[in-house]
C-alpha cells in the first residue's frame, strides 16, 4: 500500500518532464524488444538471402499478428482479471487464472496451428502475392503457425507478469527471447542456405527463440511466482466471458493492422508487382519498428494523465499532455531525420538490390512523411482513453486503421495515374485527415478541463 501511496504521490507531484522519463523510457524498453523479432528477420533474410525472401517475410508479417491478437485477448482480458482479484484479495480467482489461460491457448493455440498450417498459401494469397514470393512466404509461414501454442503462451503469460507488478522480471524473460532469436537468425539462415532452405531458418530461429522464452516463463509459475501459481489446468467458466470481454478491444488494434496491411499489399501487387511489394514490405518493416517507441511512450503518458485528473488536478493535466506532446516530438527526430536524409542507406539494409533501393527512395520519403505528427495524434487518443473517453479515441483509431485508410489505399491509385505511387501516399493522406481531427478533438476537449477547474475553484 505505502508503495502504491508512493506512485501516486509521484504521478500527483513530480515534474512532467521527470514523469515522461521515468514512466515512459522502460515501457519503450519493453517494446523495442518485443519488436526485435520479426525486424531482425527481416533485415537478416534480406541481407543473407535475398529482397525476394525478405519480401516473403514482410508479406507473412500481417498473419503473424492472428498469433499476436489470440495472445493479446488471452493475456490482456486475464491481467485484467488479475489485477483486480489481487487489489480484492481475491486469491481462489488468482489461482484459476494460469490455469485457465493455458487452457485457452492449448485450444486456441491448435486451431491457428491446424487451420493455419491447411490454408497457408490461401491466406498469402490475400495480400496479392505470387510466384516465388508466395513460395517463399508460405515456407516461412508454415513454420511460424506450427509454433503458435509456444508463441502465445508465451506472449500471454508475460502480460500475467505485467499485470502481477513485476515489470522487469518479465522486460527480462521477453528480451533474453529476442537476444536469443537475433543471435540464432544469421547462424541458422547461414547453415541452412547450404540446402535452400535459408527462409525456414529464419523462420525456425523466432519459433526456438519463442519455445526458450515459453519455457523460461513456465519455469517462473511453476517455482518462482509468490502471488500466481499453476494449479489446475482448465477452462473456468466463471472467467472466460470476463476475459473476453476486456480482450476482445486490445486484439481489434492487432486485427486491424492485419487488414491494413494486407490490403496494402494486394493494391501493390496489382498495381506494381513484385518489385513494389518488396520495396513496400521493407517500408512498412520500419515504419513498424518506428512506432514501437511512441505506443510505448503513449504508455507512460496514460497513467499520468488519468491519475491527475482523478484527483481533479485539471491545470496539471493539460501541462503533462503538453509536455509528453513535446517530447514525443522531438523522440521522432530520431528516426524522421535520419530516414528523410538517407532513405537510400535505410533500404538497403533490407534491399541488397542498388536498383530496387532507387526505385523506392522517393515513395518511402512519402510514406513516412507525417510520421513526425504521429506522436500527437498518438498522445490525443491516448489522453482521451485515460479521461474515459473511450469513443472519442475509439474514432480516432477506426478511422486511422480501417475507416479512412483502406478505401484511400484502394482509391488513390486510380487517380491521376498514380498506380502503384497512391499506396504510399494513402497512408500520409489519412495521417493528415487525423491530424487535424485529432486538433479539433483536443480543442474541445481542453475547453471542457478548463471549464472543470473554474468549476472546481468556486
């Protein structure tokens, strides 16, 4: 309790800048790491084989993420569970909880990897690829679906730690994974290219990496976790409606990101072909590895933010969200700058093809164009989850992911000749539609903080 009291004194009274560091840096940490994986794979297929494989990789990207929302609805939904059966003292709830979230994904788990494993190349086919691409994608893939059970158990299980308190215990087990995976990848997509099968070690090095972090995190509830302990291994009525419940959002964003990026690559394809589709997929690589640091700084900020209003601080919260606005800001120099300057050098560590890199350059320039206001938009939605304004950021989040983006990114291409160039610029289109959305619903809702702290000094 005194440790609790001591957070909230912290939330209530340290500088915003000091907040923004202390609460935001090991969250980025965190994610970074998580986002190492499938990253590194990329950039060592790319570098060890070919643009064709690393393309492969990248197309399989978006159907990873049915591994990565299954884990996510089991292991935000159970946290959630958790914590409040925790703050209740509710221990015969905590001890179902790993239990039944094994329970979950041994049933969940095999059916991604049954169905998955059947409707591979179907599901490749989606995203528009063909030929070797396609081959390449669905030997990668096919791999990964086969280690589903241990990807999600282990994915879900490290929420659980999260959701216990013990951040750097699990910050700890989910980086020993990624190290493992960045080391495994070029030694075992080297021994493997001797028999051509480069593609699948790049594949079996995130599946083993994954088995050793799930195994790891085992270990933990079986002999070392003091509050959350394996007993019983089944499905508890009493929890699964609950789980699903508050799991069911946290997967949408996974969802979401699959369609769009999926989308995005068939327009490529049909408008560009194989080429387009691999100097896509090294762009969106980065792009998704740029926004790890502004979800996790968007983490950071929601605590602050919904602390102080909680205790009717309103002034402050406008001065955190100014500050964390700032600051994120200025953080995205560091990829905008360097990726604006050198968009050439940033391909190629994906694309070893001089003449592909070229052909890109200008269309990635375009892609990431708006990426410097992302932090905003980003700190708006979260502000307004944090406020309990959940619809308003809801909004946002639709609009920015499926509403707006997915009928551009189809659209664009016809207009004025753009072809293939309309996929890169739907994406900085839709940027710019949420910005200033994003800058009418902060107005508005500042104006009604203000109007909460006159109130509150009468």
């Amino acid at each position: 309790m005194a440790q609790k009291q001591d957070i909230r004194t912290q939330l209530l009274t340290a500088s915003p800048f000091q907040l923004m560091l202390s609460l935001s840096v090991p969250a980025i940490i965190g994610m970074v790491v998580v986002g190492l994986y499938n990253f590194m794979d990329r950039v060592f297929v790319g570098q060890l084989i070919n643009e064709v494989a690393m393309g492969a990789v990248s197309i399989s990207y978006p159907f990873t993420l049915i591994n990565t929302g299954v884990s996510t609805l089991i292991g935000v939904g159970s946290a959630s569970v958790l914590s409040r059966a925790i703050g209740k003292k509710d221990q015969n709830t905590v001890d179902k909880i790993m239990g039944n979230l094994i329970a979950m994904n041994l049933i969940l788990g095999a059916v991604i990897t049954i169905l998955g494993m059947i409707f591979t190349r179907q599901l490749l086919s989606l995203s528009g690829a063909e030929g070797e691409i396609l081959n390449h994608a669905e030997r990668y893939l096919h791999i990964i679906f086969a280690g589903s059970l241990f990807v999600n158990f282990a994915q879900s299980a490290n929420m659980i730690m999260r959701g216990e308190g013990i951040l750097k215990k699990a910050m700890l087990i989910t980086g020993t994974g990624a190290v493992l995976n960045i080391i495994l990848d070029p030694v075992m997509i080297t021994a493997m290219s001797a028999q051509g099968k480069g593609i699948e070690g790049a594949a079996y090095a995130t599946v083993v990496s994954q088995i050793v972090t799930a195994a790891i995190t085992l270990w933990y509830f079986l002999t070392k976790s003091k509050v959350v302990r394996i007993h019983r291994v089944r499905l508890e009525s009493s929890l699964i409606s609950e789980i699903l419940g508050v799991g069911f959002s946290a997967m949408l964003m996974q969802v979401m990101t699959m369609v769009q990026q999926t989308t995005l690559y068939h327009v490529a394809a049909r408008h560009g072909g194989d080429t387009w589709q691999i100097i896509l997929g090294a762009a969106l690589s980065i792009q998704s590895f740029t926004m790890i640091p502004l979800w996790g700084a968007s983490q950071g900020f929601q605590p602050a933010a919904g602390t102080n209003y909680g205790a009717k601080q309103y002034g402050r919260v406008k001065h955190i969200t100014r500050v964390f606005m700032i600051g994120v800001t200025v953080f995205s120099l560091i990829f905008y700058i360097p990726i604006q300057l050198a968009p050439k050098t940033i391909l190629s560590w994906f694309i070893k093809d001089a003449g592909i890199v070229s052909q890109g350059v200008a269309d990635f320039r375009i892609l990431f164009s708006t990426y410097i206001l992302l932090g905003f938009v980003l700190m708006v939605i979260t502000l307004m989850q944090s406020l309990g304004k959940a619809s308003k950021a809801s909004v946002l989040v639709m609009m920015r992911q499926i509403i707006l983006f997915v009928p551009l990114a189809i659209l664009l291409p016809q207009i004025g000749g753009l072809g293939v160039h309309g996929v890169f610029l739907a994406p900085a289109v839709t940027d710019l539609i949420i910005l200033a959305l994003a800058v009418v619903m902060l107005a508005g809702e500042f104006r009604n903080i203000s109007k909460l702290a006159t109130q509150g000094q009468r």
